[in-house]
C-alpha cells in the first residue's frame, strides 16, 4: 500500500484540510482517518464539509511596503461611519482587515463591512475555522496599527481593566502594534468619572485618541462631546501615527503655531473693518506643517476655508483676541505669523447698532493701533519660539520694507510677498516669495500656495536639524 503524508497534499488541500479538521475539533490526521474510514464504509465517495477557503486577502502577506491597518468596530450608532473609514483607509493603498464586536452587528452587518474591507470581517474568538487561519494572535500581530471606531464607553473599560472576553479585546490585549481610539457616546457617558478614569488609564498605557468631537448626537436634541471623529480625521491621524511608527517625519514631535485670514475689528455689533486676506496661505502651511508630522495649532481668523485635518483650530474674530489665542497656545517650537491683522480697530465702537438720524452728521471712526503680535511674540522673554516667521506684505520696495520689519519685530525670518492688486496674490491661489532672513535675501519662484507652503516647511525642517 502505498504512503502518503499530508505533508505531500497540495497546499490548497491542506488548507481545506485544516480547516474541515478545525471545525469538527479534530486534529489533521484524526481528520483523515475519519475521511478515509467514511470512504471505506460508505457506499459514495465520502463529501467534504462545506468550508469556504480563506480569501488571498486573508492569507496572502501584505507586501513587504503597504502598511496594515486593523479596524476594530465596536457598537454604537456612529459605526455606520466606520464603512467611510474603511474606504478612506483603502484608498490610501493601506491593507485593511477588519473585526467586529457582537454589539456592533447591532448597527451594520459584517457583509457590508467585508464588502468594503474585500475579505471577511472577524467576529468570533471561538470560530475553529478562523482561529485555525488567522487566529486572534495573528491578527494582533500581522498589523502596523489598530484603529478602534467608534469606541464605546465599554470597550474602553474593558480595555483599561485588561479584559479578553471577545476577539475584539483578545486581539487589543495580544497587540505590540500601536492603538488609536476613536471614542463615541453619549456626552453623559463620556463625561462620567469613570470613562475619564478609564481614559486616563488607556492615555498612560500610549494609547491614541483622535475624538471625540462636540456636535449633535444621533437621539434628538442632545449634543456635546462625544460625537465621533469623521472618518477623515480618523484617515488623518492614521497616516500622522504610521509614519511616526515607521519613520519620523521632519517635524515629528515639534509644536507649529500659525496665524491666518484676517481679522476683523466690529464698528458696532453688525460691522466690522477687514481685509481681503482668504487665509489660503496659512491654511495651506498648517496642512503641510501636520503633514510633516508637527502638533499644529491653528489661530485662525474670519475664512471661507474648511478647518485643515489633523490641526488644532481655533477659531478667532478681532486681532485682540488673535493675540490671546496665539499667546495660551505657548510654548511652540515655531511659530509662524501668516495672518493678516488688521493694524487698527475702532476706539468708539458702538455697543448698539448705530443709526442714521436725520440732520446728524456722519459718525466718525476713531481708530486706535491693534497690538502686533509677530512683535510681542518675537519679543518675548520666556517661551519665545526657536523660530518666529512673519509675512511682509507689501505693495513697493518689498525687499526694503521686509528687512526693516526682520529687524523692528524682531523675528528670525520674514516671508516678503508683493501684494499689489495686479499680482493677484491677495485671495488668488500663487505667491511669489521672498525669504529674507539675517543671511540674506532668497527668491523663490512663483508658485501655488500649497508649494510654497511645502518648501518653508522643508526649510523648517532643515533649519532645526541643524
Ligand atoms: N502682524 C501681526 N500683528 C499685527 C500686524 C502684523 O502679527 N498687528 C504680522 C503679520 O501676520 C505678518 C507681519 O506681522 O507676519 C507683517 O504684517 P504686515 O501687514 O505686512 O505689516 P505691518 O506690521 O502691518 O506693517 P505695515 O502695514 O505698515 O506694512
């Protein structure tokens, strides 16, 4: 008779093999034994269970390049959003694979989800089939990160108090791969002292949150924090944490504080005296600085623009205020002055609407000088800066006028800008620059504002390295 080992079966069949043997709690060889005796006493050829063989993508590696990215969704409302994220993790060329807590089959379905994701979605720690393929401990480690969204109030606890009483939390237990949290709930549940304890806890373990977000909640008339992060703001601390974890960016670890737009100064409580900056230019610097892994935070003036992902926004009116925000934001690294503040506001602002009267003169507006906050910080005796760039803005002798302003406000490089209204650069989309700093004057070529907000950042980056 002749001998053959499983050891000789084609791979497809021992794949099918184990798993046939997995499912009936058998070992492989116990698992043939039992085929080839049901052969033997049975008058038809032996059927083999109906196991579905795993998907390429739940067995093939990753390529050695694309970056694995484990979903973990667990169940509350906001796990509908979690299909976008799938899909905003796959169009960034990342491998997704995806788990779901019992709770979270509540919300959406494990097809819908592995529809996106392209394989099967892991749900049960005790499947014999999975845990012969792709056990819990391959899945915790075979991933460069998890991410959890939406985050429940109980999976945190579970997490903070080391359970693993499902795949979800057996898998975030087993991990070495870094966690990012996207926490979902109701504001009363996020506020109560024991999430914030189990927060604190998971905070002091390293694990990230990006969320949750104040806003509407899904059950009618509340609101608060506790709305999940959009599913771009998930992307976006996906991508900051893995090239942190595989590479460090120019600027990880660096605090970016940038002004932008304008500002506007109220002459009564429905007017205000502004400019034409759009805040594209600041805008576009934040984007890059936090693409180049810096903590960004944003004072932000008046804009049309939507807040930039992954940055800190704060959202100001009057230059007063613009200079509060900036100076609460210390200590930064960098601090960069893109705004265009508005160089004066009304002494005599009304605290009412004012009205024409009959017979009454025009009223007179009394303008009093804002403080300059490029200066002040620049200035600055404590926390000042490493680097302090401000933007000139001029309309003649811009070379002339930007190195009077290096020296009279102090700061280390100044950005000079020609802004006559021919340019076109005053809410347009190209800048041309000057970078005039204590070494001397560099053209830059004209070029959008998103390029040119790229190359002051790998100026950044180089001069700190320095
Ligand atoms: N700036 C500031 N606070 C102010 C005025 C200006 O922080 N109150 C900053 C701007 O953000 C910019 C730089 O200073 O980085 C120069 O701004 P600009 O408007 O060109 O210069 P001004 O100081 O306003 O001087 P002038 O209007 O006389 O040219």
């Amino acid at each position: 008779m002749a001998s053959l080992t499983v050891r000789q079966l084609d791979e497809r069949l021992k794949q099918l093999l184990r798993l046939r043997a997995a499912k009936n709690g058998r070992s492989v060889e116990d698992e043939v034994r039992t085929i080839l005796r049901e052969a033997a006493e049975e008058p038809g050829p032996a059927q083999p269970a109906p196991v579905s063989p795993p998907t390429p993508a739940e067995t093939a590696p990753a390529a050695a390049t694309t970056k694995r990215v484990l979903l973990i969704i667990s169940g509350g409302i906001a796990a509908y959003k979690s299909l976008d994220l799938i899909r905003r993790l796959k169009e960034r060329g990342l491998a997704v694979r995806c788990i779901m807590t019992k709770a979270a089959e509540h919300f959406v379905t494990p097809l819908a989800a592995g529809a996106l994701v392209g394989s099967r979605v892991f749900t049960d720690l005790f499947d014999p089939a999975h845990e012969f393929d792709v056990g819990h401990i391959r899945l915790a480690r075979e991933t460069d990160l998890i991410v959890v969204a939406p985050a429940t109030a109980d999976l945190m606890a579970k997490m903070a108090g080391g359970h693993a009483d499902d795949l979800a939390t057996a898998v975030l237990l087993a991990t070495k791969a870094p966690i990012l949290l996207a926490p979902a709930m109701n504001p009363a549940m996020w506020a109560h002292k024991a999430t914030q304890r189990n927060l604190a806890q998971l905070v002091a373990d390293g694990i990230k949150l990006v969320g949750p977000n104040e806003g509407e909640m899904a059950e009618a008339r509340e609101s608060g924090k506790g709305r999940m992060a959009e599913p771009l703001e998930i992307a976006a601390a996906v991508d900051k944490l893995l090239a942190a974890h595989l590479a460090p960016l120019p600027l990880t670890g660096k605090h970016v504080l940038i002004t932008s737009g304008p500002t506007h100064e109220p002459i009564d409580p429905v007017r205000y005296i502004a400019n034409r900056s759009s805040g594209k230019q600041g805008h576009a610097i934040a984007a890059a600085a936090a693409a180049a892994g810096a903590d960004v935070t944003l004072v932000s003036g008046p804009v049309n623009l939507p807040d930039p992902i992954g940055v800190k926004t704060i959202h100001v009116e009057s230059a007063r205020d613009m200079l509060t925000a900036v100076e609460r934001a210390l200590p930064a690294d960098v601090a960069i002055f893109a705004a265009a503040v508005a160089d004066w506001r009304v002494a005599n602002a009304g605290v009412q609407k004012l009205k024409k009267t009959a017979g009454q003169t025009t009223p007179a507006l009394s303008l009093v000088e804002n403080p300059d906050i490029l200066s002040t910080i620049a200035h600055r005796r404590t926390q000042r800066p490493q680097l302090v760039i401000g933007f000139a803005a001029e309309t003649e002798n811009v070379i002339a006028n930007a190195k009077a302003k290096l020296a009279r406000k102090g700061c280390d490089w100044i950005l000079a800008n020609d802004v006559s209204p021919q340019t076109g650069i005053m809410g347009g989309d190209r800048n041309t620059i000057e970078l005039v700093s204590a070494d001397g004057v560099e053209p830059w070529p004209p070029q959008s504002k998103e390029d040119v907000a790229a190359m002051l950042i790998a100026r950044i980056g180089a001069a700190l390295s320095k």
